[in-house]
C-alpha cells in the first residue's frame, strides 16, 4: 500500500493507508485508497467516503460496471471463488440482523445477505454481502509497520448505476467511515485490532494524503470536537464565517447542532453546500470589489461561475470558517474559484 507516500510529516496511528486523487472537481473530484483483499491478496483501489457507512467493491459477476478508469490505474473485479478465505454472509448473520434491524422477509437458510444503496450523486450500486481477509500494514510500537489481517464483511458489487457505471473517475468500490456499526474502522474495533478513531489528511494541492485508523501520536494537530447530534453522520460546531475580514451576519441559530441540523463533514462530497442564507450572505461579500462581474448559471451540478481573465489570487479575498475551541481553517480564492474552461471559474459554495 506505499504506491501513494506524499507526507509532509510522519503519521504514527495504529494503521496507516496512503491516499492518491485529488478532491478538485476539475480533477478526480475524489480520494481513494489502494488495499489488498482475499488469499492469495488482490489489489484494488476504493473511494475513502466519511459520508457512507458501507464497503464494497466490484464483483465478477457485475453487470454494468466499469471496466477501465481514467485515474491511471488499472481496475479489478473481485472473485470470491479466486480466495481461500472468501465466504458469503448469509441473511440470518448478526452482521445483516444489525443492518436492517430485524431478519429480512422471505430470508431461509443459506440465502445471502442482500444490499442497496443510492448515493447524493445518484450513483447505485446493489449485491451481496461477502466477508473475506483485508490486508493492512499495521504501526508497532516503534513506529514500524508489520502485515496484518482481519475478516471483514463488505459488498460484492453486483450491478452500478448512474455515476458508479461510467469509467469517468471509476474505482474498484467505497470504502464508507461513518458511525453506523458495519463500516470496515467498526468491525476493526470490535476485534480489537484499532480503536473507533481515524485521521483524514489530505494534500489538495499536490493530491493525495493519508487515512489513519487509530489514534495518532504525531504530528500534533489543532482539533474540533465532535458533536454526538447524529448517528450516521459526523457534524462540527460551526461558529461564524469572515470573508476578507468581514464577519458574516446570520442568524444565531443557523449553525445550531440538533438531530436534524448541523455543519457535516463528508469526505465524498467535492462542493460546500451552504444554507440558502448563508449563501446569499457570503457571494456579495466575495464579489463586493468587483461589482461588474456577471454571475450566471453553470448547471444544476456547478451552480454560478463568471468570466475572469486574470488569476484570482490575491484579487479576491480569503473565506475563513471558524470552528469551536478556536479551530480556523481558511479557504483561499483558488480553493473556492475553480477554473473550469479558459477564464471561466465556477463557485464551489453551493
């Protein structure tokens, strides 16, 4: 797994998996890790996904998935009958019991566990449930790594729809982290081989990064707590907003943190999608130097781009959200004004 190495510093955590892509929607639009699954192990490439709660990957017996990807690698269709270790989880398992909340109807011995899912981007993919050995590099105490091992239950990918059956950014499967019990850093914990804790690091100028399970001992990072207001998603306390030193005024209740309502982080997701308010608010500060400049109508998918002939850098200014315990992560004209076609930039608030 050391395909994708890009460190600024060194990751110490119970598990350390590379990332290659790039977030950037004028690139990949996405983050993906290469990991070995099955005996003897295969190699394959999956989205790291924060918003999801399930992994899988393609299967042999997938119709309509993608055969070949333009992010420069090569994809493979898993075969549970090509590993020793393979085996089919079926509908009575506590695994399947978890997901659903009860048996499924109509399930009998030796029936499969069955699995459907319908993402944001209206992306599909359904199969079956199989469990099988993922391999890993796991951190020792004295900061080097060993092989290690652990069955783990993950979909095998019988048929994509919308954008998971083009070969347009096409990988191997998603590998899901949210809260929920059936992601993979789940059932890591449950064995005892990491605690319910990862890092997401990434590079979103050179592209790539690293995903570590388990706690991470350096480098020391500034931290945001977070808030335990939902069961599938993570949420941070969101603050305030300033643009170009500008304090945004909103309401004082429309970053409020309930069961309903919150600031999510989702590492699947390329744009910033803002509440309508907060999106009326924060364009005419960005563009109040430059009044002349014609916002239109991009797409459904891109939202407002305009015309600009010269780099936006330093022309115009910086976005800052502001987190609690005083965590500030600042947003610069380049990361927000995307150039999509020649002197054409689209807004990645949404």
């Amino acid at each position: 797994m050391g395909s994708f190495r890009n460190r600024h510093a060194r990751v110490l955590a119970a598990t350390d998996i590379p990332l290659g892509g790039l977030g950037l929607i004028t690139y990949s639009g996405l983050y993906y890790a290469e990991i070995r699954i099955g005996t003897p192990p295969q190699r394959y490439f999956v989205q790291v996904d924060t918003g999801s709660a399930i992994f899988w990957i393609n299967c042999v017996y997938c119709y309509q998935c993608p055969r070949e990807s333009d992010l420069g690698f090569n994809l493979t269709l898993y075969d549970p009958k090509e590993s020793s270790t393979a085996d089919w989880v079926q509908c009575k398992n506590e695994f399947c019991h978890g997901l659903y909340g009860n048996v499924l109807p109509d399930c009998t011995i030796g029936n499969p566990c069955p699995y459907k899912i319908t993402y944001g981007d209206d992306g599909s993919t359904l199969g079956m449930f199989v469990s099988d050995l993922v391999q890993y590099d796991q951190v020792t105490g004295n900061g080097q790594t060993q092989p290690a091992n652990t069955s783990i239950v993950f979909g095998c990918g019988y048929q994509q729809g919308g954008s998971l059956n083009t070969s347009n950014g096409a990988i191997d499967g998603i590998i899901g982290f949210a809260k929920p019990n059936t992601t993979m850093l789940s059932q890591l914990a449950a064995t005892g081989k990491a605690k319910k804790i990862f890092s997401h690091c990434l590079d979103t100028t050179k592209g790539g990064g690293i995903f570590a399970i388990g706690d991470v001992v350096e480098p020391r990072v500034k931290t945001t707590p977070l808030p335990d207001n939902n069961k599938y998603h993570y949420s941070v306390n969101l603050m305030s907003i300033v643009v170009g030193g500008t304090v945004l005024e909103l309401p004082a209740d429309i970053f409020e943190i309930s069961e309903t309502k919150g600031t999510i982080i989702d590492s699947g997701t390329t744009m910033a999608y803002l509440p309508t308010i907060v999106y009326n608010e924060i364009i005419p500060v960005i563009f109040a130097k430059h009044q002349d400049i014609k916002l239109r109508d991009y797409d459904d998918y891109f939202g407002q781009c305009f015309q600009f002939n010269d780099s936006v850098d330093f022309v115009f200014p910086n976005v800052t959200f502001h987190f609690k315990d005083d965590l500030a992560l600042n947003v610069y004209p380049y990361d927000y004004l995307l150039e999509i076609e020649v002197s054409y930039h689209f807004i990645v608030f949404l």
